[in-house]
C-alpha cells in the first residue's frame, strides 16, 4: 500500500519537500486527517540517507515496524536508493536535496 501511494503521487511528495527548501518552507508541520502512516510517508525519506540504520528510520513508523523498512527496500531495489526515486520520479534536483538535508540535519538557533 505504501510504495503504490509513493509511486502513484510521487510528484506530489516531490512537492512537499521541495516547499521545505524555500525562504518559507521550515519550520513545517504535516499531518494525514484519518491516522500516521501516509504523513510518516512524507517524513520518512528525508532520514534514510544510505548509512542512516533502518531500525532508526522505522522507529518513527507508527504502523507495524518493518511496514517502512519494506517500503525503503522497495524504493531502493527498484530506483537504486531513496535518492533515486526523489530525483527520477519526484522531481528533486541534486541541489533540492542538498539543500533539503541541510536544513533537515542542521541546527537552527530560536527566532
């Protein structure tokens, strides 16, 4: 279920994070109406660089722990890594991601 949502609206997801990278885009906050698992969807790739440990990437799932292992695992056998599938069927730019891990993985003082 997971993959096909990723696959099917990857331009979607595409967005999202790219908005992440804009003046505006952070601090953010997303959310699914019904439940977790689709906006944990969204927060999952930004973690799961390719020495990010899998346990640590899950730990955030709410569905059952190996439901975003096997969507990673998915998205990696079939584009190569994560990276692979933001750039070839999300849309994101080599400095989209670079930008996006940047401020993802940087601390920021207070406003």
């Amino acid at each position: 279920m997971y993959e096909s949502l990723l696959e099917a609206h990857a331009p979607v997801f595409g967005r999202i994070l790219t908005h992440l990278t804009e003046p505006d885009g952070l601090p953010a906050l997303f959310h699914c109406r019904h439940g977790k698992d689709r906006s944990e969807c969204r927060g999952s790739g930004r973690s799961s660089r390719p020495r990010a440990s899998t346990p640590r990437t899950t730990a955030r799932c709410s569905g059952p722990r190996h439901a975003m292992a096997t969507v990673l695992a998915g998205l990696r056998a079939r584009h190569g890594s994560v990276e692979g599938f933001l750039t070839e069927r999300a849309g994101l730019t080599a400095d989209v991601l670079v930008e996006l891990r940047t401020r993802l993985t940087t601390a920021r003082p207070p406003r």
